[in-house]
C-alpha cells in the first residue's frame, strides 16, 4: 500500500469518526430520552407566540408582540409576563403519571365520558411553530393532584398533574399586569410634569437630573427617582370598567395635570397623565396616558384612573396623587456643588488676600503644584471635597447654583477669614 491510500484512508477514518461523534453528541443521553418520552409535549417555548384558552363559552386568547405577551380576547390589555411563563415552564416539566392506551378506549367508549373528556369544558391551544395538538382537560383523577388529558384527534388519555390547568382555570382580569407599565427608573431619560402650578421639565445628562422648566437647575437625583417611580412602581387595584364609556362617574372628565415619561431610546414617549388626554404640536400625544379621577366610594384610600394606552378605568393607590403637588424648588439640588470623585484630578483654591493654591491628582496621590509637587495631606484634602460635598444653599436665588464642573480640572473659589 502505498503512501497516497494510506493518506486516503486516514481521511476516511478520520470523518467516519467526527460524523460518528456529531451524531452522538445530537441524540439525548439515557436518562434524558427517559425523561423526553415521559413528558406530556416537548415544547419549545421560544417558538410559541400565542395561547388560547377555551373555558366552557369563555375564550381568552394571549398574543406575543414584540416580545411582551398581550391580551387580546376578550379584553385587550397588556398580559402578566409571570403567568404566562409560569404556564410555559409547567407545561416545559408536565409529565405522564400514567396511560390509558387507546385499545382500551375503543374498547369502552363510555371511558371518554367517564374521564370528562368526551366534551370537555376547559381546552388550550397552543399557537406557533411546531406546536402541539389541541389539549383537552377532564376530571380529577383517583389519584390525588392528579387529572385526566388527552390531545385533540388522539385516543390515549393519559393521568397528569393538575398544574396547568390551575395556571390557565382563570378569569380573563386574572390575566392582566397589575403592573402600571413596564417602563424602569433607569430607562427615563425626560420628564415633563404638569400640575396646577405650572410645568416642569426635567432631563438626564449623563447620569445626573437638570431642571430645564421652569428654571434651569441642577435636580436632585434622589427625589427625580422618587418621583418617576410613583408611576413606573404603580400597581393596580382593581379593574373597574373599560375606557370608552362616560368617564364623569369616575372624575375623570377633565384633567388636573399630567407626567411624560421618555424612556432611553426617545422613539417616543410614555405619559402618566391625571384628567383626560391633550393635544400636542402636530397631533394627538401617542405616551401612555395616567388620568387620575375621582376618589372611589367604598374605599377612600384608592382613586378611579384611566390609562389610556390599556383602554381601561382602574382604582390605584390615593397616594399617586402626590406628584399633583410637586414644585420646582421639591426637585431642586440644594447642594453647593456636584462633584464627582472619580474624575477630578486638580483643585485650584484662590482666596482673596491668599496665595493660590493648586492641588492636583496622579496615580491616586494629591500633591500641592505650586509647593514643587510636594506630597499634600490626603485626609485634608478629602475633608476639604467631603466639606463642599455636603454643602447645602439656603438661599438659592440668591446664587448660582451650576458652579461649572469640568472633566479635568474644578475650579472652586473659596471665601476665608
């Protein structure tokens, strides 16, 4: 045999055992085929964008769009993303108890009827890629927590747990996110409140809050959290009836004020508004709209609101009312000065009837330039910075409150005795 067949017949070997090797590592080991042949659907829930649940003359259906789950029959609202993939992962790990072949079935077609699956009331119904059959819900089984279920156009019933059918064996209002909206504190990078005082526009630049309207300022970055997070923290009550009807019982016919929310990308923008929409430059407003009404009769700790990107009137908390009284001088920075630590390198001191002092920062150690760079104190000059830190302006018309700050260099003057 010469050197070229050998060669050849390396390569053979060589591809039979990668082709071998892939093939193997493709098909599931022992205990997962056990498991696989065990479970009641194998189920790819990255594949399934809808679900429909028949519940006797009920219908609800949910539909996945643009990645967020949404109710569509018979209300259409946002859906609670924790049920849904609560109802996913059960149906993920549902397992066989038991079989009942279809030999058996056939043999006694009463057996349908005695597992309550002949007309069974509460059916699911998959929608998506490679879904499964319809599943069909029957009667409690002799064997605690267990049910019986079978699939559409199939014969074997099968014993299961009676997990997913307390996950889908709810009202349509079940379904709903108590959640006001799923916009973050972090993702807000614009706010404009309107309250019977007036208008407030408030803007993120980098990390920190300015007040543009009706003054321009620094904000104070806790409070302008406080506030965005009486709307993104909301959670509702109660679901009180749907928005197209009269909305004077509720208080809701005139607006006592509102906030917009812009989220991080600006594609557009999401309000919380307290009284009924308005009309923007160029056209209607498009944000999610919070109208906060009247104080409900039965409870007086809860207030009727609309919001309008869900179409509904709710009752949330009395203390969303909170941000009708907010002013400008509530959101202000009463700090001296905003520094931050991890960019400044160089202080320049300059007080009258004093010779300049200029500190400067390298490799994390202070020195005083004009001293030949000699070694400063650290602990004074971190006690200088903690000083001017914790400085708060009584009176801020009386001065400029946006000393600049600059990447590299703060220049602070200093009044001394």
């Amino acid at each position: 045999m010469n050197w070229r067949n050998t060669l050849i017949l390396a390569i053979i070997a060589v591809a039979g055992v990668a082709y071998f090797r892939f093939f193997e590592m493709k098909r599931p080991g022992t205990e997962e085929a056990r498991r696989q042949s065990q479970n009641m659907l194998n189920l790819d829930r990255t594949k399934i964008d809808g679900i429909v649940i028949q519940n006797g003359d009920q219908k609800i259906e949910i539909r996945r769009r643009d990645n967020k789950w949404r109710l569509e029959t018979p209300i259409k609202d946002q859906a609670d993303r924790a049920l849904v993939e609560t109802l996913l992962s059960d149906l993920e790990n549902w397992q066989k108890d038991g079989t009942i072949p279809a030999k058996e079935i056939d043999a006694d077609r009463s057996k349908l009827a005695e597992y309550g699956l002949s007309n069974p009331k509460l059916k699911l119904k998959l929608l998506g890629h490679d879904r499964p059959s319809e599943i069909l819900f029957g009667k409690d089984a002799a064997m605690e927590g267990r049910m019986y279920v079978r699939f559409q156009n199939s014969k074997e019933t099968y014993l299961a747990s009676q997990s997913v059918r307390k996950d889908i064996d709810k009202k349509p209002e079940e379904f709903r996110d108590k959640k006001l909206t799923d916009l973050s504190n972090a993702q807000v990078r614009r706010v404009v409140l309107k309250t019977p005082a007036g208008e407030i526009e408030l803007e993120k630049k980098d990390t920190n809050w300015e007040i543009l309207k009706p003054l321009r300022a620094r904000a104070d970055d806790q409070k302008v959290n406080d506030l965005i997070s009486q709307v993104t923290s909301a959670h509702i009550g109660q679901l009180v009836a749907d928005d197209r009807g009269d909305l004077r019982p509720y208080g809701l016919a005139e607006p006592r004020g509102s906030i917009t929310l812009f989220d991080q990308e600006q594609k557009r923008d999401r309000k919380v508004e307290i009284g009924e929409s308005i009309k923007v430059a160029g056209g209607e407003n498009k944000g999610e709209t919070l109208q906060i009404g009247a104080i409900t009769e039965k409870d007086k700790e809860q207030v009727y609101v609309r919001f309008a990107s869900r179409g509904s009137v709710y009752t949330l908390p009395k203390r969303i009312e909170e941000i009708l009284n907010t002013k400008p001088a509530d959101l202000r920075d009463d700090h001296l000065v905003r520094i931050d630590t991890n960019i400044l390198d160089r202080i320049t001191i300059d007080a009258p009837g004093k010779n300049k002092t200029v500190l400067a920062r390298k490799d994390g150690n202070w020195t005083i330039v004009n001293r030949n760079n000699s070694p400063a104190d650290p602990g004074a000059v971190r006690r200088m910075i903690d000083a001017l830190q914790n400085e708060r302006v009584t009176k801020p018309n009386s001065l400029k409150t946006s000393l600049p700050i600059y990447r590299s260099t703060a220049w602070i003057n200093r009044m001394c005795n």
